[in-house]
C-alpha cells in the first residue's frame, strides 16, 4: 500500500501531491477496531464501580453541594456543537467524492471550514480567559492519576486521585484533537488561496510546487486522522454509561451523585 501519491512538478522533478486515499480506509478501520476492542474489554474487564451505598455516604456527607452541578457554560456548549456540525460537513464533503459520490463539495468544504476555525477561535479565546485552561491537558503530573486508573481497572480498591473535571482519557483525546485540528485548519486556510473564493484572488503560486504538496499532505493526514478521532468520539458518547456526559453537554449540568461518584472534589471545585 502506497501511503503517499507523487507527480512530476513543470521541471520534471518528483514532488508530493496528495496522501493515498487508502490511508482513508485504514483510519475508518482503525477506528472500528478500536471500539470494537473497547467494547470486549468493558465485557470482560473487572472494571473497579464504586458500590452504591459508598456513593450515598458520599451525597449524604456534601449535602452542602447544589442538587445540579453546572458543567458547560452555554457558551460552551454552544461551540461544541457548531464544531460538531462544521466537523461533520468537512468529513463528509472531503470523503463522499473520496469514495465515489461526487458533487460539486469544495464550497460547502471551505465554508464549514472557515466556520470551524471561527468556533476554533472563539474557543481558544473562551478558554484562555473564562475557562480553568489548564484543567484540560495533561502532562507528567498526571501519572499518579493514570496509576489508579489503571489499577481500579484491573478490580483494585485505590485511594489514589479521582479525575478533576475531565477524565484522563478526555484529556488524552483533546490533546489529540488539537494536534489534528490545528494542522487541518491552517493547511486548509494556506488551501483556500489556490481556489476561487470571493476574498481574494486565487494564488497557486503562492508557495512551491514542493510545498504545496506538503501542504495537501498534512491537510490530508490530519483529515483521515480525524475520521478515526471522530469515530471513537461519537463511540463514547453514545455508550450508555457515559450518557451522563454527553446529557451534560445538553442541559449544561450533572448531578451531584455523578459529580461525587466520578471526580475528585478537591481537584474540581464545584461552584
Ligand atoms: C475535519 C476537517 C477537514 C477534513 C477531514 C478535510 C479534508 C480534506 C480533504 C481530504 C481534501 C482533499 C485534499 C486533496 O485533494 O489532497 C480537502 C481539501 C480542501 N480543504 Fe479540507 N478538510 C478539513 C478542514 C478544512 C478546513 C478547516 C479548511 C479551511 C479553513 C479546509 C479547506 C480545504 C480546501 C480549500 C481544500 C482544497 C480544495 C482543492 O484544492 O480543490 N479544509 N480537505
């Protein structure tokens, strides 16, 4: 399998072009791999729940917290989903004529496109100055965290630390997000200047042919990556014991039982 497709440049020379759409395949199937091996393992595994009485002493011990925990400002909630949108128009209109449906997409791709990196930007912005920024990534700090995790999955009883307001693996993902879709929107705005659009001028000599190349490259690997991101997304979301999560990035709030049973109090101060 050829991961990457080669032209001649005017000149002769060999340059980059596209990424093999076969790498497109490869992402979908990694993706249902992996929720397929996901799904196994919550069968089988002896995952550690936290017995219902221990969670009633718990409520019964902060009965000081409001009944409703709020845990998506609306400004938040409302960007979730406008990203989620453009997300789904630009996997749909790059891919459909990727795999034989064709229609006239690149419009509809480069106006999801600019929408999502406006929601991208108001989120950055959001985030910086309103949001607990660093309550989001992760780093060496985190490892005692990803200890008990690990044990409590393999049945074990630990007191070690409770997520704070998003779980390991959230945060693992949001990482991997960034990278994606950082890569994706600057590649796709460098992307708009070599087609017609009413802001300006079409350019295709803006970079080198070379460049370019590299250019549709990234744009592509990023894209098919996240084919795979979305899948194991939309994957979670929809599993029945993390409705909880997703309803909140509905209504906006959880529980207080959830917000007790699933993270650690100290490290996410309810307000
Ligand atoms: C989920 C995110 C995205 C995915 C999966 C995606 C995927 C793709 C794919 C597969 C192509 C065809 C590339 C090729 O022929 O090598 C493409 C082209 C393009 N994309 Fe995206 N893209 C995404 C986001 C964006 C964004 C954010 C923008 C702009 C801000 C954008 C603008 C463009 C443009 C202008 C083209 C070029 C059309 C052409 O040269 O004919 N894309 N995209």
């Amino acid at each position: 399998m050829d991961l990457l497709t080669w032209g001649r440049s005017p000149w002769g020379e060999w340059i980059l072009t596209h990424i093999s759409w076969d790498l497109l395949w490869a992402s979908f199937f990694a993706g249902f791999a992996f929720l397929l091996a996901h799904a196994s393992y919550m069968l089988l595994s002896a995952h550690r729940k936290r017995a219902a009485a221990e969670t009633d002493q718990l409520e019964a011990a902060r009965a000081d917290l409001p009944a409703r925990i709020s845990r998506h400002s609306l400004a938040a909630r409302l960007f979730h989903w406008v990203m989620a949108a453009a997300m789904f128009v630009l996997l749909f209109t790059a891919f459909l004529p990727i795999v034989g449906v064709q229609f006239a997409w690149v419009t509809w791709h480069w106006v999801a496109g600019l929408v999502l990196t406006a929601s991208i930007v108001f989120h950055i912005i959001h985030a910086t100055v309103w949001m607990d920024f660093w309550s989001i990534w992760v780093g060496p700090k985190d490892i005692p965290e990803l200890k008990a995790e690990l044990l409590r999955e393999l049945g074990k009883e630990v007191d070690g630390p409770k997520p704070g307001k998003y779980p390991l693996g959230n945060r693992l993902y949001h990482l991997a997000i960034v990278v994606a879709g950082l890569l994706v929107v600057t590649s796709g705005l460098f992307m708009m200047v070599r087609i017609r659009t009413p802001f300006f001028t079409r350019n295709p000599y803006l970079l080198g042919d070379a460049t370019w190349g590299v250019t549709y490259v990234a744009h592509g690997l990023a894209g098919v990556g996240l084919v795979g991101l979305v899948i194991a997304h939309v994957y979670f979301a929809v599993r029945p014991e993390k409705w909880w999560i997703t309803k909140s990035m509905i209504l906006g709030w959880i529980t207080r039982r959830q917000y007790l049973e699933h993270h650690d109090p100290q490290r996410w101060v309810a307000r």
